[in-house]
C-alpha cells in the first residue's frame, strides 16, 4: 500500500495532461485523418507528462524494482489515463520501459488462462455502419409513434447534439475488410450492421466492431423539458430510456451507434432488426460472450465511463466484461481513421501471423506507428484508389490525403501520441487460443 497523496490534484494533472496529449497535432481536423503530423509535436506535452508522472508513477518505482510487466487496476480519473504515454525525464515514454496492461480489478488475474467452458463462435467483424438507412422522403414522413414501437429513446438537447453531428468512417470499411480476411470470414457492412444481429451474436472467438463510439456525461436534470419528451430523439413524453431518472445509469450514456441511427433520429421507417441503432452499454451487458476471447472497439472513447471509486468503471469497459469477454483492445479518446486503420491492421498481423500475446501484439502496434514512414505506406494506403475510398467524396479529406502523399519517404505521420497512444488493452494479456490462429 503506498499512499499517492489527496486525489484532486492528481485528477487535476490528469486533466491539464489530457487535454494537451489528446490535442489534433497542428491543430488539423480529426477529419484528416493524421495527415501532417509533426515529428516533434509531442514536445508541448512533456512537463505536464513529467509532473503527472512523479507524482503518480515514480512513487511506486522502489516496489516495482527491475519488473517490466506491470497490470494496472485504475480507479477513479486514472481509468483515463494511458500510462504507456507518459514521458521519462529522459526524451522517452512508460511504454518504451514497460509492457502494460489493465484490469478491472485485481481479482480479475485469476480468470487468465482459463478455458471457456461453452464453444465459441467464429469472428465477427463489423465495421462502417450506414447510419441512414432511409429512402428519400420515407424518413420524413414517418409517424412520431414508430419511434416508441421500436424502444425509442428519449435524450436531452444537449445530448442530441452531441450525436448527431457525425459521418461515415470510410477507413473503417477497408479495416474491415482486411482484418476479415485475415481471419477468413465475411464482415458486416454497412446496411447490416443492425443493432439485432450484434445481439444475437452466440460467443465469437473475436469481435470487432468498427463505428463511431459515445459516452454521454450526465446532467443536472430540467423536469420541464423531461416532461416535453425533447423531440430529436423521439417526441414521445414516457420512452425516456436514456434520459430522467435512467441518465443516471451510465450503462444508457455509453455505447457505439450502428446502421439506421440517423433514420431513427429523423423519425423514419427502419427495418425491425435496425432497432435504434444505438448499441448501449446495457445492451452489450446482455450479451453471451462467455467464449470470447478478444473484443476491438475500433471506435472512439470506448474505453471512457462514469467512475466509481472502489468499483471501476461503469460503460463499454464493464459491460464487455460483464458480457464475459476475456480481453478488450479500447480507446481512450477519439483517434483519426487512417491512424486507426493501419494500427489495428498490424495488430492483427501480430496477433494472427507473428502469434504475439495479445499486450504485446498492441504494444509493438503502437511502436509500429511511430516508427512508420510515409514510404511504407505510400502504395498500401496513399494511392490514388485508396485516397479516393478514404474520403468518399470528402473534399478536405482528399485533399489532406494527398498531401501526406506528396510528403517525402522519410517523414513520420504518426509519431505523435495522439495517434497511438489511446488504445489499451484490459484483461487477459496472453496470447489467443490456438484454435483462432489455427483455424481462422
């Protein structure tokens, strides 16, 4: 037991440090897709990192003695903290030192390496959700009462807009595709990406899921307008499933939007397996992943919740853990499509071909990224072909894409933290079962 001091000013420093680590690099859009980043543009993080990193990490460096493996159980505002990238005195970061990985808590090193007693199922890759499934004006002449057929639910304006302003992820579908065929099956795509097929899924050996992730902070609640029923997502006073008394249950707030949630936002028909297209954390609490080895939430802030201290985090991190998944692969913040794509690619290269263990294959992922030069990814993913699938008729997206393209072979476009740096990797850190990389 060693005594780290009062909270808040360790909160505090985790703050000030998240805010500038998780800052676009030469302020680019997210839009971008990491194009342009700095070799050196790390460097304005580095006394914050070096603050939080004393106060919090070299207490314990006595104890840890020469150990490199290090499982971290975080609690409170730690849950938001990678540690991996918190800088040494010496130009470096933690992760350079040591192989981390997380925990829920401590207990859970006593499920490593246990068989499952059901029989998993083949992986399921979903990825690129059409997330406006309607036929022209259909959406708009839809009935206010479909909603509520469906299990409408019901958020505050703020929320509402907090989600509805997002697009396609158009480097998920070639992320889809490709980790896919690594593993031999047939991805959801697109329009089948439904909200009912991802519930019914039965113990997949891996699930990835590639779509735009969400945790909503709760509010001080406004009677008067829970009693107007706040229209935008569904005008029915009563089918408040995500707001009132339930938005206290941060288990509603967290989850991944799948195909028909703009439809479902606009009133529109959907089909009955589109359901809202919201998959919430309470709905991934519900699932059977008993047999589930490995979850990948290629999504953004997946790995955020509401903190309760002495009980972990409430959200997707809980509920796949609830679900039974042995391990999670999550984000700690919103990283750009390209970025992501090319990461989770050779962590799947590591983990299927090379045979890495599951830590190891992100942590050497993560390498990878800084290391990565223009030059290896010129004719893979900046070719005139794949700019024109990345952006999807984006002009400002095509148009960074084919500036990264023009950069020499030497240049590094994802150095900086902020690309690698929110993905962790929670429970089970051994190598998969033979059975997946034996029989894909």
């Amino acid at each position: 037991m060693i005594d780290l001091g009062e909270a808040e000013p360790i909160d505090q420093m985790i703050a000030t440090f998240r805010s500038v680590i998780t800052k676009i690099p030469e302020d680019r859009s997210r839009r971008g897709l990491g194009a342009l980043a700095s070799e050196s543009s790390c460097e304005p993080s580095a006394s914050d990192g070096v603050a939080l990193r004393k106060a919090l990490f070299d207490p314990l460096l006595n104890t840890i003695g020469n150990r490199k493996r290090l499982l971290i159980a975080p609690d409170g505002d730690l849950i938001r903290l990678p540690f991996e990238v918190l800088p040494t005195d010496h130009g470096r970061r933690l992760i350079d030192h040591y192989q981390i990985s997380y925990l829920s808590t401590g207990r859970d090193v006593l499920r490593f390496g246990i068989a499952s007693s059901g029989q998993s199922t083949e992986p399921l890759i979903a990825a690129d959700p059409d997330f406006d499934l309607s036929n022209g004006h259909q959406a708009q002449a839809a009935s206010e009462t479909a909603g509520i057929a469906r299990g409408g639910r019901v958020s505050r304006e703020t929320h509402v807009s907090d989600l509805k302003h997002f697009g396609q992820l158009p480097g998920t579908r070639v992320e889809g595709e490709r980790i896919a065929s690594m593993l031999g099956v047939e991805p959801l795509l697109g329009k089948d990406v439904l909200e009912a097929r991802l519930k019914a899924c039965c113990s997949p050996h891996i699930l990835h899921l590639a779509t735009h992730g969400f945790f909503l902070a709760d509010q001080s609640r406004d009677q008067s307008k829970e009693m107007r029923g706040l229209g935008a997502f569904g005008r029915q006073a009563g089918s408040d499933r995500m707001s009132g008394p339930g938005m206290e249950n941060p288990l509603l707030r967290s989850g991944l939007i799948l195909a028909g949630f703009k439809t479902w936002l606009k009133g529109g028909n959907l089909p009955e397996e589109a359901e809202d297209g919201l998959l919430t954390a309470e709905d991934v609490s519900g699932l059977d992943l008993l047999a589930t080895e490995l979850v990948v939430l290629s999504a953004c802030e997946t790995g955020l919740g509401e903190a309760r201290m002495g009980e972990g985090v409430f959200g997707l991190r809980r509920a796949f853990v609830l679900a039974g998944a042995k391990t999670l692969v999550m984000s700690l913040w919103k990283v750009p499509d390209l970025a992501t794509a090319i990461l989770m690619e050779h962590f799947y290269d590591n983990l299927l071909n090379r045979r890495l263990a599951r830590n190891e294959s992100l942590r050497e992922s993560q390498f990878y990224m800084q290391r990565i030069t223009v030059g290896q990814i010129r004719e893979r993913w900046l070719s005139d072909e794949m700019i024109d699938r990345l952006s999807v008729g984006n002009s400002g997206t095509k148009r960074e894409l084919r500036e990264l393209a023009q950069q020499p072979n030497s240049y590094r476009p994802f150095i900086d933290p902020y690309y690698w740096g929110a993905f962790i990797c929670q429970g089970d850190p051994g190598p998969l079962p033979s059975r997946t990389l034996e029989e894909p």
